[in-house]
DNA sequence: AAACACCCGATTTTT
DNA sequence: TCGGGTGTTT
C-alpha cells in the first residue's frame, strides 16, 4: 500500500524508526508526506502518540501535519507538537517551578525592543552619536543568545563598524536579563536559553523528559540555530531515536541565526546516523524545475549542485517587466481575474514577494476587481499599536510586576510621560492594582479611571473576553482622540474580543498571541471562509504549494535586497530565497518587475536594473521574457530628461513607483 | 522640565 | 504606515 504513495527513499524514512535519520530533502521532493506517514506508521505499531514529538518551524506547519495524519489514525491528534519556542514554553509551564520560574509573560518582538530602548535611555547611551538603534541591539543580544557566542565575535563578523561598543552592548544585555528576571518576564531567547539550562542542570527534569518522549522528529532542521541544535541533542539523548528533516538550499533564516551547518554537523553529532536523500521532485514541472536548477546553478561555491528532476512537463515560466509597480499589479489582477474565469481555484493562485509592504499596489488593483485575498507576514493583527494597548492592560492584571505593560497603559494618559512613569513605578506597590497612595497625592486624579478598571476586572470570575470589553470601553476614547482612522480600528478590537474567546485563562491568551500571532486583520477573518488569493512573504511561504504562483518585485535591490553593509552570504540567503520562491510553483510560474523612476538618485539607478537572479534566466532561456523597449537605464524613457537638477515632477505621474 | 504636535524619511525577512 | 527627531506649548 505504501507503494504507491511513497518512493523506496521515502518508505525508508517512513519504516525506519530506531536510531538517528537524517533526511535530505530537496524542495517538493515529499518530506511532509514522509512525517506524516511515519507519524501514522509509529501509532500503528502501538506507539503511545504522546511520546512522539514533532517539532516544526511554525505552529500551523505541525497543525497542519498531525491534523493529515489524524486522517488516517484520529490517535495522531494527541501527538505533541509544535515550534521550538511552544515546546520550550510548554515545558517551563510544567517543569519551571524547580528553578524558580513561577508565572511569567512571554515578551513579543515589539515588547523586547522596548525594554530594550529603555535600558538604553535609562543607561544614557542614546543620547550617544552612532550608538545602535534598539532593533539593532536587540538583534545583536539575540544573536549572542541564539548562536551561543560572545558580543564580541558576533560584532567582530557581522558588524565591524559597531566594535567600539561592544561592551556597552553586553551592558545593555546584563541589564535587561537583570530586569526580566526581576519582573517574570521572557522572551523568545530565554525559552529556548532557559529549557536548554534546564536539560542541562537539572538531571530528574532531563529524565523525566526523556521518559515521556521516545520518538522525536525535527522539520526543517536547516533553519535551526545553534540553542536548537543543543536542545534536539539534548532531547534526543534519552531514546536516541531522531529523525530530523531538512535542505541546505532552503535555508533562509540566517538574520536570526539559523545556521544550515546543522544539517552537515549533525551526522558528527550522532555517529550512527543513516542519510537518506531524497531527489524525486513530485510538485513541479520540469520547465519550472529548469528555473529551480538555473538558481541552484548561479550559487558560489561547490555543494550545492545537485539538480532537481521531474517527469511532468507544462508551460514554460514567463518573465515580464512594467513602467511602475501599478501597472505591475493591474497586470497581475488581470491575469488572476482570467485563471479564475478559465476555472482555476484562487486557493491554487498565490503572490509571493520579499518585503511585505511590496504588496501594497496589488492589495488595491485586487479590491478594485472584488477579488478575495488573504495576506501572510509583515505586521500582524496583534502587534498593531491599539490592539499591543489593549492587551497591556490584561497584561498588568495577570502579572502585576509587568512594568513594560505598566509604562504602556501608563503612557496612554494624558499629561503623563516618560518621567511620570518613572516616578509612578518607583513610588508605589504594583503589588496592589488600587494605586491607594498614588490617588492620594495631587497631580495624579488622572489615574483615578484606569485603576478603576483595572480594580474591576481583576476578578477570576470574568472570562478573558469579559475582561478586554471592559478594558476596550475604557480605552475607545483614548483610541478616538489618539487615532483619525479609529473606525478600523474599533473594528480591530472587537475581532480581538472573537479571538478571545476560545481561552479560558489569560495567561494562554497572552503567550499564545506572541508566540502564535493570529495573522489576519479583521475584514479579512469574515471572508475567511470563501476562496481566496494568497499574497505572502516568501518566508512565510516555506513549505506550501500552489498551482499558479507569481514572484514580484523582482528588481536588483529589491530581490535581492542589497545594502551598503551586505556581504556575499547575505547574497547567498537571498539567492536562496529567491528558489525557495520559485520552487512553490507546480504548474506555472510568473516572475516580474517594474522599473519606474525612484525619487532618490542612487536608487533610480537600482530599480531600473532587473534581479541578478533572472538575468542569467533569461541568458539560458529557461523563462519566456517580455522585457522594456530600452532596458539600459540611462537611456530609458524616463532618465532622458533625468538630470542632476530635474525634479520628479517631470516624469509622468503613472510612471512615478511611490514605494 | 515635561509633554506634545508636527514633519520628515525610510522601509527585510519572524519564533 | 511607522518611528524618530525637533521645535513649541504647558
Ligand atoms: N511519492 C510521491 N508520489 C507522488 N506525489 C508525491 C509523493 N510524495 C510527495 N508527493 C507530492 O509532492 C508534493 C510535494 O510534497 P511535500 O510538500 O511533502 O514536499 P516537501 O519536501 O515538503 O517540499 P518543500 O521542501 O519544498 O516544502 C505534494 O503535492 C505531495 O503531495
């Protein structure tokens, strides 16, 4: 039976079970077949489906996988699986108590970097010229962490310039990790830091762990950093039965400090590892595996050479060029608008692009047509300021100390700033939601409401949805007079009020809204249930496939983004983004670009030049190419009255690219 | 001294 | 659309 869905490599995968497996597996080539058969293979041979662990890059992958294999056996529902950092979260919730981790609040992106512009302003270092911005120090400290080494040696490779701040740096990074222990909070890092520790020190928690899990499989270990790596030896160590899934070539997650050396370390790591690769590609045609192979062909460097091969064949992949990222779009909504009359679904269709901001011009040619869409990455739901000012009072509630959540509701009252925080957060017992000795002094009546609120809805009878309508009554005027566009946004928070209402504790809710933000805006969760266009980052598009795929936005600068600070791997990464992006085309591939006139200089040159990833494309003639009459820059129709002193206005506004 | 209002500029990717 | 920086108001 098997047979005739898997191949013999795949079916190895699949009825191995003891011992460490490394499964090499190129793009499209059926490693999510392969982890949901072997999840259904060990329930049938009478495995307990809580001691398999599946450990997957986002929490919908392994949702997604255990609910198919749930198909076949309902017993693979209780598999235990999910993200690094839910397994991790998952664990402390359980196993904390033995090194003092009590209750704690998971810190979201936006909620670190905060903390971290704190520390900064508190250690005077901002008023410094050329000290890091907050995101940048943040990345840095991440890094230290996700990498395992030295502020030192990540500025020393990857940011030279910054040397000389170095041990400012590891200050600010004393500081906070002072400051979050001191007020119960964690961030993303410390998941992973603290259940490393754990497994590491804590030898009943290490066997307990190994007791209950003895079949652990890894997706998409090419994008594991060097804490991950750690923890799955770590984990694995107990029944010694790992099997982790991965593709050096879809590596595309360096900037957080994934290492893709994982993949050729881990045969040294476990020294009777059996690799089994897997080459057969089942998604795509071969014409669109000629475009895979043409990116795989461009890489610096020997290894990764190994083509891919298919044995269905259709349309050869187009390639067209535009004047402006406008006529980019309407081109696009006009072809999806005929795929879809010509009976294709629009679930099969999606649109895939570097930077999420890139979608902006087709989001609006789409609802001009009233074609349905849903947009994957960028700024999610949850981490828009008013539903983050929201949150942060249920936040308080549920942890009194959390000051970050404290000097956010704080912030939000009139008359009160940063200084006012300061004194209110020194001055009185957060212990307390009453502010008693606060109300008490002059000058702070403002606050009488807020603690009113908060004095309400402090009460365990309230469910959480209960609590956030009060808190929402509470803070509509704020978002009206803080916001012109608060309609929307109003909306906004009674879809949050819906979301809520599955959780029964606060706690879940909040961690689980930073760990596994809900990714739809408010319009676009009540035409959910409908076909949909699907427009995503292509990280976001890892692992996914779809009949009709388009690639935009391809233009050098864009994709691949290249910065005065970017180095040849940066270039590598991008290269193989760009592969990841085309390899989740089954059928037919577009790829485009629009060459409109930039405001600055510098970058109107950029833009008029197409990716240096389809340039060789179209040399080799793997894409069918519709390029611009003129396509050397300096004599193209917009650059002949383009000199030092012209202005944009010259040039003919539909032409003008506003992004 | 602290808070606020306004303008400018730039814009990666995410657990 | 957002955040940061600067100049103005309380
Ligand atoms: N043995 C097989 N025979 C036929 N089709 C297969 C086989 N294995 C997988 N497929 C199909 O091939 C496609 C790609 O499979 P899958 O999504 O598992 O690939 P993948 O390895 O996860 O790809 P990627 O790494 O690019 O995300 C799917 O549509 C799947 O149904």
């Amino acid at each position: 039976m098997l047979n005739s869905i898997l191949n013999q490599a795949q079916q190895k995968a699949v009825l191995t079970h003891d011992g460490p497996i490394l499964v090499i597996a190129g793009a499209g080539t059926g490693k999510t077949r392969v982890l949901e058969h072997r999840t259904f293979e060990l329930i049938k041979k009478g495995i307990d489906p809580k001691s398999i662990l599946l450990l997957t890059f986002t929490r919908r992958a392994a949702a997604e996988m255990l609910a198919r294999a749930a198909r076949h056996d309902r017993r693979a529902q209780d598999v235990s699986g999910g993200t690094f950092h839910s397994f991790a979260l998952a664990t402390l919730q359980r196993y904390g108590k033995a090194v003092g981790l009590e209750t704690f609040t998971v810190l979201d992106r936006g909620d670190s970097e905060e903390l971290i512009g704190k520390i900064i302003s508190d250690l005077r270092l901002g008023s410094k010229k050329y000290f890091p911005k907050k995101h940048t120090v943040l990345n840095i400290l991440s890094k230290t962490i996700n990498k395992d080494i030295s502020v030192e040696q990540i500025l020393e490779d990857e940011y030279p310039h910054l040397y000389e701040w170095a041990q400012a740096i590891e200050l600010v990074g004393i500081n906070a990790a002072k400051y979050k222990r001191q007020r119960n909070l964690l961030d993303f890092d410390d998941l992973l830091y603290y259940l490393h520790s754990i497994l590491e020190e804590n030898e009943m928690i290490r066997s307990k762990i190994h007791e209950k899990y003895h079949y652990i499989m890894v997706d998409e270990y090419q994008d594991t950093n060097k804490i991950q790596a750690k923890i799955v030896h770590q984990l694995a160590n107990g029944s010694g039965n790992i099997l982790v899934v991965g593709d050096e070539m879809q590596s595309i997650y360096r900037f957080r400090g994934a290492e893709f050396t994982n993949m050729i370390e881990f045969p040294r790591l476990f020294i009777k590892t059996q690799q089994i690769p897997l080459e057969t590609n089942y998604r795509s045609t071969k014409e669109i595996l000629n475009v895979a192979n043409n990116v795989l062909d461009q890489v610096e460097g020997e290894g990764f050479k190994k083509h891919l091969t298919s044995d269905r064949s259709g349309q050869k992949p187009e390639y067209h060029q535009f004047k402006s990222s406008r006529k980019e779009a309407e081109w696009i909504a006009e072809k999806i608008l005929s795929s879809s009359r010509n009976g294709e679904s629009l679930d099969e269709i999606a649109v895939l692009f570097r930077a999420a901001y890139q979608s902006a011009p087709l989001e609006i040619e789409l609802a001009a047509r009233g074609i349905p869409f849903k947009k994957f990455g960028g700024i999610r739901f949850v981490e828009t300021a008013h539903v983050k000012d929201v949150l942060a009072h249920l936040k308080v509630v549920v942890n009194h100390f959390d000051e970050l959540a404290w000097r956010r509701i704080l912030l939000l009252i009139d008359g009160i700033g940063e200084k006012s925080v300061e004194n209110i957060m020194t001055r009185s017992d957060l212990s307390e939601l009453k502010g008693q000795t606060l109300l008490e002094q002059s000058g702070y009546f403002k606050l009488r409401p807020l603690f009113e609120l908060l004095m309400k809805i402090n009460k365990e009878e309230l469910t959480s949805s209960e609590k956030l309508s009060e808190i929402i009554n509470y803070y509509k005027p704020i978002l009206r007079s803080k916001y012109d566009d608060y309609p929307q946004r109003e909306q906004d928070l009674d879809a949050l009020i819906e979301l809520s209402q599955p959780y029964e504790k606060d706690e879940d809710l909040l961690n689980d809204f930073a760990l596994d933000p809900p990714d739809q805006s408010a319009m676009e969760i009540t035409t959910a249930d409908n076909e949909y266009v699907t427009l995503s980052t292509v990280h976001s598009a890892k692992g996914l496939e779809w009949g009709t795929v388009f690639v935009i936005q391809a233009q050098e600068g864009k994709f691949p983004i290249v910065r005065p600070e970017s180095k040849q791997v940066d270039i590598e990464e991008e290269r193989r983004l760009f592969y990841v992006a085309v390899t989740r085309a089954k059928k037919r591939l577009f790829i485009t670009s629009s060459h409109g006139s930039m405001r600055g200089f510098y970058d109107s040159w950029y833009m008029s030049k197409m990716s240096r990833f389809v340039e060789p494309m179209i040399e080799s003639k793997v894409v069918e190419s519709n390029l611009l009459q003129e396509s050397n820059p300096w004599k193209s129709p917009f650059s002949k009255n383009y000199s030092f002193g012209s202005s944009v206005s010259d040039i003919p506004e539909e032409d003008v690219d506003e992004f």
